[in-house]
C-alpha cells in the first residue's frame, strides 16, 4: 500500500499543473464571470488586455485605452461620439469623468456582465468619487424632479437641502427653507385632506397647523366654545368667511339682532358684539362674567 502512495501525488500534482496551465492558456474558459460587454467584444478571449496574473483587473490598464478627456467626446480611436440629443452632448459624460477625485474606473464599471445570481453583489456607484464641489451640481448628472412641489423649491433651496448623495428617499424638509410668504400657501405642495371637517375650510391651515407637524393640532374649539347640541353645527354657520378668528352668533334659533339687544339691553349690556367672551358653551353665561380668550 505505502508503494502506491507516490503515484497518488504525482496524479493529483500533474492534475494541478494541468489546471493551472489551463487557466492561463484558456482563461475566457476558465475563470471567465461571463461574458463580456460588446464594446469589449474583441477581447474576448484576451484577458490580458484588461487583467493582470492573479491580480485582477486594473483601473491603469483601462486608462491606456479610455483617455479621461475624451470619455463620452471620443471613442477610444479618437473619432467623434455622435449623441442623439444636443442635451446629451459634450458637458454631461465628459464632465462626469473628469470630475472624480481619483482614475478608480473598478469601482464603477465590470467588462462582464455576470450571472444573474452574482448582480446583487454590485457595488453601484457612490458620490463619494466626486469632488466635494461637484456633490452639489446634482443636476449636471440628474434630471430635476418635474410635480409641483421640485418646481416651487428646488430650484430656491438646492437637492441637498432635503436629499442625501447616498440615497434620494428618506427626505428631510424644513419649511423654514421657504420664503415666508409662501409658509401660508400650504396648497402649493399638498392635498387638502377630504374628511368632513376639512372640506368646510379653505387655506388658512395655519390656524389649527403648523410647519413643523401636522399633528398635534393647535387649534381647541372648546377653548372658544363648546360644540354640544345644536351647536355642533357645520363651521360655515358660525364662520362665514375664511378667516376663523371671525365668527356670528347671529342666524340661528333665537340667535336674532333683535332678540340679543333686547335682553342684553335689559341685563344693561351694550357690548354683545364678542358672545364668547361671557357664553363658552350652550348651557349659558360663563362663570365670572366678562374675561377669558377672545377669538
């Protein structure tokens, strides 16, 4: 048994010679990921062109072909790129490249384009390979946004304001970015909510809302008056024009002009223009008289 055993390695070390040289005379066959990208196509079956021996793929190896000037003008011939667009013409690509912080085209771009299975593991591209002062020209590389909220403000406050390089959702907004006049035109940017409630009002969110949250709600009707009973009526009964802080008892049941002055005018009050500031719900005069919030 102990005579066979030289035999056994000398099989598995010829095997392994094999193989190696194997690798090197075919290794499209071999070790190839897939296949490659069709501008490659002539260099299919040389990977020396591109990879090192048992260094992999280097980045100075595709600059001795793809001159960095000339990325998205030239071919690496040096013939003219025809662009379908003259949006896409010269500045956009060329202006990309020549931008990065160092010649690592490996962290980019693969020749091959790799099994399926394999895609996930792709690292995409980072912004972190531009220059700091190019991070910020988003739109050098990236079309605008074009719904209406990116119209308002995109343009008066810049992408990184809101987003991050390193994804575009989740956002951060501060309303206090926007001019102050448009801190009140809620409706530029969103949907007015359709319960019940909102659909009696028009604008002035601001009364019940603030910028930097929806909720909690500021605004308390029972701070004003109680809506219980008949009075918890639709907010057009009592408001009957946009502005909120103005409001009517007049119009309703016994709620006359006539009716009003007349007992008011007996109890010795001749001020009845403001009815909260005595009546805070329906069961009738508040506590103490006069004093308290007004509207």
């Amino acid at each position: 048994m102990k005579g066979r055993w030289p035999w056994v390695w000398l099989i598995i070390i010829a095997n392994l010679a094999a193989g190696i040289a194997l690798v090197f005379a075919y290794p499209h066959l071999m070790v190839s990921p897939g296949k490659v990208i069709s501008g490659h196509a002539s260099f299919e079956t040389d990977c020396f062109a591109c990879h090192a021996p048992l260094r992999g793929a280097s980045a100075e190896r595709c600059i001795t072909c793809h001159a960095l000037p000339d990325i998205g003008l030239r071919t690496t011939k040096g013939a003219l790129i025809k662009h379908q667009t003259e949006a896409r013409a010269t500045s956009i690509k060329a202006a990309f490249h020549q931008e990065l912080i160092e010649q690592n085209c490996i962290a980019c771009h693969s020749d091959h384009a790799g099994p399926k299975l394999t895609q996930h593991s792709r690292k995409p591209f980072s912004h972190a390979l531009l220059r700091p002062a190019t991070r910020q020209l988003c739109d050098t590389c990236h079309t605008r946004p074009s719904n209406k909220l990116h119209e308002n403000i995109a343009p008066k406050i810049g992408c990184a304001q809101c987003h991050q390089t390193d994804g575009w959702k989740p956002a951060r907004f501060d309303h206090a970015l926007l001019p102050k006049e448009e801190l009140s035109l809620c409706q530029n940017c969103h949907k007015a909510p359709s319960n019940n409630l909102h659909r009696q009002i028009k604008d002035n969110c601001g009364q019940c809302h603030s910028t930097k949250a929806w909720e909690p709600a500021t605004f308390e009707h029972s701070k004003f008056f109680v809506l219980d009973g008949d009075h918890n009526a639709p907010c057009a009964t009592c408001h009957t024009t946009d502005n909120y802080k103005q409001y009517t008892c007049y119009g309703c049941h016994e709620h006359t002009v006539e009716n009003i002055k007349r007992k008011h005018t007996r109890e010795g009050i001749r001020n009845f223009d403001n009815c909260v500031k005595c009546h805070r719900s329906a069961e009738g005069e508040r506590e103490g008289g006069e004093g308290g919030e007004d509207y």
